[in-house]
C-alpha cells in the first residue's frame, strides 16, 4: 500500500498484537542521517503503533558489512528508544539456517543471528534508495543481518565474497530463508547515488511504501521503472512454491 508520506501513521497488523516479540531491522550502515539511513522520525511511529496494540518486545536489529559496532551510528543516528533494546548483528549468537528452496539458487543455508528465530514479527524498514537505475530496497536491507565474517574467504570480505555469487541470486535465496512479515519503504525523499555510499542526489516524493517485502518492492519497482533482476527471480521461485 502507499501512504502520503505527510500524514503517516503506522497501523499494527493484527498479528502484532499477538505477537511475544517484534524485530525491526533498519537501514542503518551509514552515521548520516535520512535519506541515507532509515529516519530515527519513522523508527518511533512505528514502535508507537506497535505499542498501541501490544506490549510485546521490541527489538532493533542491524550490522556493518565490515564487522565494525554498529553502536556507535545508532548514537550518531538518535536511536534511542524506550524499552526498546537495541542489537548488533556481531554480538549475537548465530545459527545456520537451511534455504527452504529445493532447489537453492547460490545460497543453501544462511549463518543469521538466533534472535530472529525467536520473534514473531519481523519488520524491514529502509529508505527509497536507487543506485544506477537499482532500488536497494526492503529485501536488500536485509543483507547486513548476515555476519560478514562467516562469509570472508580468501581474500574477499564477507560481502565481496556473496556478491561475486550472483548478488540477485543471494537475495532471492535470502528471502526464502528470512520469513520477514511487513516491508516499509520510506519515500519521504528519493535518494539516487552512483554506488552503495552515502553520496548522491535527494528529491522530494512524499510516499511511504508499507507490505509484504517481495510485493512493497514489486509496487516501488513498478511506480519508478525499475529493473529489479531479483523480483524476477522470486517470481519464479513462488510460482514453484505455489505461493
């Protein structure tokens, strides 16, 4: 569904309200603030919606891709929350988890952090970020939930080395494995940069994208024109699933 981004407001599913704990996974790779990384504006209305229909946990989840603490830019971005306790992807236990696929396009099984297995609703929330005609978008951001170390070989990093496998092919696999409920895609502004860095243009576009991730990034895909070689992949992969 898409929302005027000026008059947002985060409506619990149902299940929330059942739910024991609720993960939130931002984007948060970068100390800059929004468009760059997920505002710390739309990481309290959703934690207020949350709390209207609930008492459940909450969880704020994220990585680096080099391993560095990720504490550091949850300060610098004003994460700070109440009761709402906050994770670095390095600091947890980790546990290899099998891609439910039959047929695994790259990916067989995926090293994630425990904590994910033990909640009952998880939320990936990113800004509208297009590299080189490329939406990095709610599935996307949930690459840095993987431990980048238990994916370095050689002389590769963790993210050199899934991304020499076929990056799109990965994120299909991951998306399989990772049964995330809600995407939120934060449209406010359109970030647009020449790679994966924290330099480029902002527009205005007052949206907020809210559902499923595979369909809330099919609905980005198709309102910007896009190319998302993943969707593509997914397509396929549900229709043998019969999903």
């Amino acid at each position: 569904m898409i929302f005027d981004a000026a008059d947002f407001a985060f409506k619990a599913p149902t299940t929330i309200s059942r739910a024991r704990r609720v993960l939130i996974k931002p984007s948060a790779g970068f100390t800059e603030p929004y468009p760059v990384t997920t505002s710390r504006e739309l990481l309290a209305t959703i934690i207020r919606g949350i709390r209207q229909v609930s008492d459940a946990d909450i969880l704020i989840l994220e990585g680096t891709t080099g391993g560095d603490s990720i504490y550091p830019i949850y300060q610098s971005l004003g994460y700070d929350f109440p009761r709402v306790l906050m994770l670095d992807v390095k600091d947890c236990i980790w546990v290899e988890v099998d891609n439910p696929l039959t047929k695994p396009l790259m990916v067989p099984t995926f090293w994630i952090p425990n904590v994910i297995l033990s909640s009952d609703f998880l939320i990936s929330v990113t800004p509208l970020k297009v590299y080189r005609d490329v939406g990095s978008l709610s599935i996307m951001n949930m690459l840095t939930l993987l431990p980048s170390s238990k994916y370095s070989t050689g002389e590769l990093t963790g993210w050199e080395t899934l991304y020499s496998l076929g990056i799109d092919k990965v994120i299909t696999d991951l998306y399989f494995t990772l049964p995330f409920d809600l995407g939120i895609i934060e449209g406010r502004q359109i970030f647009t940069g020449p790679d994966d860095s924290a330099f480029g243009e902002v527009e205005d576009y007052g949206k907020i994208f809210v559902g499923e991730p595979y369909e809330v990034d099919y609905e980005v895909t198709e309102e910007l024109g896009l190319k998302m070689d993943y969707l593509d992949l997914i397509t396929e992969a549900r229709i043998e699933l019969d999903l």
